[in-house]
C-alpha cells in the first residue's frame, strides 16, 4: 500500500471552516505533531513483555527459516493488536504502521505489513500449531503465577461456532449442518475467569463430537497443575463414552448434555409421580433422577432430569400424558441436589455469550484462504481477547471485573494521546478531560507490581 502523506497541502495550512451548527463554525486544521487513538496499545504490549509472551512465543514457535526480518512474536503480537483495536481484516495492519506515534510508545521501529503478516500465517503447518498450543500453555501458566487469588477449580464450558465465510476456494470451508456454507470453530473457556483455553479450527461439515478427546487431550495440557479440580460443561456434542471414560481417568467432574434417544426417554417416562420434586419457585417446573447405562457404555451412571409442563394451547389439553412435558436431561457424575446440579449446568450458556462476544469484537473473519493460515490467524486473536482480560484482573481497577470486552476497549483502549520525545525518553500524554483517565494511570502503574508478585510467590 501506498505511505500515508505527511506533508501539509496550503489550502489546509490555514485550516477549512465548517458550519457545525448555526452561529457555531469549526475550522479543521491538520498537524505533524505525533498523535494516536491506539494508546491502549500501550498496556497491551507492556502486559505482553511483563508476562514474558515475546520471550516465550520465539522460544517455542519455530516457522522462519533465516533469523532475518522480524521474529515470530512480533507477527503475532502485531495481528494481535490489529485484534485488539477492532481490526477486521490483514489490511488493517495498515492503521498501524502508520501511527507513528504508538510505534515509539510500544518501542518498535515498524509493524509488519499485510503481505508480509500473511505469508507467515501461510507458512504454518499442523506442527507450527502445536508449538503455539505449547507456547500458549506457557504463558497461561505465567498468568496463573501472577494471580493474586489462585483459583484451582475451573469450569471449562467446551461449545462450537459455526463461522460463516465467502468464497468457494476458501480451504477447508464446508456446508455445516444448518446449510451454511463455513469453518467450524471449537472453543474451551475457563468460566471463572473468562479465559479462552483453548481453540481449534475445523472443516465446516464436521461433527461438533468429531475427535472428542483428542480435543480434550490437546487442551488438559494447557491447564496448570495447581488446578486441582475441573468441571466439564458441555452440550450434547460431547455426550460419548470416550469423553465419559477420559474424565474419569483424570478426575474431572463432567456435567454434559444427554441425547434424548428412545431408549433414554423410556427410564424417564418410567420415573413414578413420587419420582418428581416440583420446584418450589415454579410449579410448570420439577426434578428426578435415575442410573442408566447406555449401549456400549462399561456401566450406569447418575441422569438427572427437567420436566417442564407444556402450556395447552388453544384451551385444549394433551391427550397423552408424556407428550404434556418437555424434558432436559444430563448426565454427570458430581454429587449433590438435582436442581442446583441443573441449575449450575445451565450456567454453560454463558459460553454461548462469550463466543458471541470473541466472534464479535476479535475474529469476525477468518480473511486467508488457507486453512492453517486462518487458525493461525484465530490464534492471534484469543491471544489479544485473552491479553484484554489479563488487563481487566490483573492490572485495571477492580470495579472492571464484570465488565465486558467492549466496555473495556471504550474504557482505556481507545483513547486519544500525544507522543513526545526528548532527553532519551519518550513521553506519553493523555488528557485529564478523557472521563476514564485515572483507570488508565492505576493500569500503568500496576503492570509493573506483576512482576514483584511473581517474584514472591
């Protein structure tokens, strides 16, 4: 792409007024001074640098073959960052390297563009995956050194997207069960911190199930070992014996949604009315339970079951008394009341939320046409969502814990700052009218503690 022109034209040197309102004229001038919108870029690559995530990625992620040009980490932080302001597409590096300004703030000298960003994406194979996963596992480790409070019990919600794309040469792009032409993207997300786990990408038409544990198998080695106890959530995808056993033998508990199959619904509809404990919230409403061992399965385990009462429609009741309920059914092997157990179960759907919210605000494309080059892609961008809720717990006022990504990026992302330069240091000036600038200043003060709580712990 053509460089942005830095010169002045006359006609502006005096400024263009504008009629913003009546008796209210705005003259536009222009300027050479070093301005950005990017300052939160600023957090988002020191936190990087204090959680070794430069150091790690080129020790672990080995795709170039000369030692010239940029190192691994720098492309991956750089379409990390193009994730992290909104960047759509591979062209958007371009906002970046032309913001002189954030390039001296962050320390680099240059970004790299998008050619040459998408000729390392291509360069990946199944191998150079791995050694991201590997890297990622680090790093996820360094995070949970640097938590205050250390949480050792995790919920990990497991769930898949279909992602829609355009173009027929798009490698790996299927139709999906619903029609849609598209990839498939599976993701783990911790519940407790909001941390995307693990990703993978996959063909459009496979079966959400396909290759369970192998799935299962590639994300446990991302878990640190001071988590001492896992709770798998998952819809019916995961419901098979293989992922049964596999949670068994490492422990875990495991709470997934049953297929309704005939044989399954005949112990159901074999549950007595003194079977049933009706909410006491709602009556439409009640619970039970049963030991049932599917075909093939080694042996019974723990269903628990919803029974909701169908509302009659038209003043007509139903005939039959089975097809009166809808039924929700799960199976698990954690102990405890039936209700609360559900209830906790249905706490998956924020997964469903915070896949939204990742396809949303840091992969809405998967823009290459290769299929490595696009799970490299979807790499990057779970390493900004996750940097950005790295920032929010560990270093932002504690007020953000529940806020959103969105709000986090309006918050201290996007915010409009001067670059200056002199003495040997560069400085970086931001405005005490912008409504969040002391959480701003409280963020660039702790990133260093991180350090000095890691070296204590």
């Amino acid at each position: 792409m053509k460089q942005v022109k830095t010169g002045i034209p006359k006609n502006l040197q005096k400024g263009i007024p504008l009629k913003v309102r009546p008796g209210h004229t705005v003259r536009l001038e222009v300027t050479d001074e070093p301005l950005t919108v990017h300052t939160g870029l600023s957090l988002f690559y020191a936190m990087a640098e204090t959680l070794e995530i430069p150091r790690i990625l080129d020790e672990q992620v080995k795709v170039k073959e000369r030692e010239s040009g940029y190192p691994e980490s720098e492309h991956i932080l750089a379409l990390g960052a193009n994730a992290f302001i909104g960047g759509d597409y591979l062209d958007d590096l371009e906002a970046l390297r032309e913001d002189v300004a954030i390039q001296k703030a962050i320390g680099r000298r240059d970004i790299p563009d998008p050619t040459t960003a998408g000729d390392f994406c291509r360069r990946f194979t199944l191998g150079h995956i791995l050694q991201m996963n590997r890297a990622f596992a680090a790093i996820e480790r360094e995070v949970f050194n640097r938590r205050r409070e250390k949480i050792t019990a995790w919920t990990i919600d497991v769930d898949a997207k279909v992602q829609e794309v355009f173009g027929a040469q798009k490698e790996g792009a299927a139709k999906s069960y619903n029609g849609i032409y598209s990839l498939q993207t599976m993701y783990a997300f911790v519940d407790e911190t909001e941390e995307l786990l693990h990703s993978e990408l996959r063909s459009g038409n496979t079966h959400p199930g396909g290759k369970a544990v192998a799935y299962l198998r590639r994300m446990e080695r991302k878990i640190p070992l001071e988590v001492s106890e896992v709770n798998l959530r998952s819809d019916s995808a995961l419901y098979n014996k293989a992922v049964i056993e596999f949670c068994e033998e490492r422990g875990w508990h495991f709470s997934i949604t049953a297929d309704q199959t005939s044989a399954l619904m005949r112990e159901v509809e074999a549950l007595s009315g003194k079977d049933w404990q009706e909410d006491p919230k709602d009556s439409s409403l009640a619970y039970g339970e049963f030991r049932y061992q599917p075909t093939h399965w080694p042996r019974d385990y723990r269903f628990l079951v919803r029974r909701e009462k169908k509302e009659s429609k038209g003043g007509q009741g139903v005939l039959f008394a089975p097809l009166a309920y809808s039924y929700y059914v799960i199976v698990t092997n954690r102990e405890g009341e039936v209700q609360p157990l559900l209830e906790f179960h249905d706490r998956k759907g924020a997964a469903e939320r915070r896949i939204g919210q990742f396809s949303n605000e840091f992969l809405r494309h998967l823009p290459l046409g290769n299929f490595m080059a696009n799970w490299v892609y979807m790499l990057c961008a779970q390493l900004a969502y996750n940097l950005s809720y790295w920032l929010r717990d560990l270093v932002l006022p504690p007020f953000y814990r529940k806020k959103h990504i969105k709000r986090i990026r309006r918050c201290v992302g996007l915010v409009a700052a001067k670059v200056a330069q002199g003495g040997h240091q560069i400085r970086l000036k931001i405005s005490v009218l912008h409504r969040w600038w002391r959480d701003f200043v409280y963020a660039w003060r702790r990133i260093p503690a991180l350090v000095r709580v890691a070296g204590t712990g």
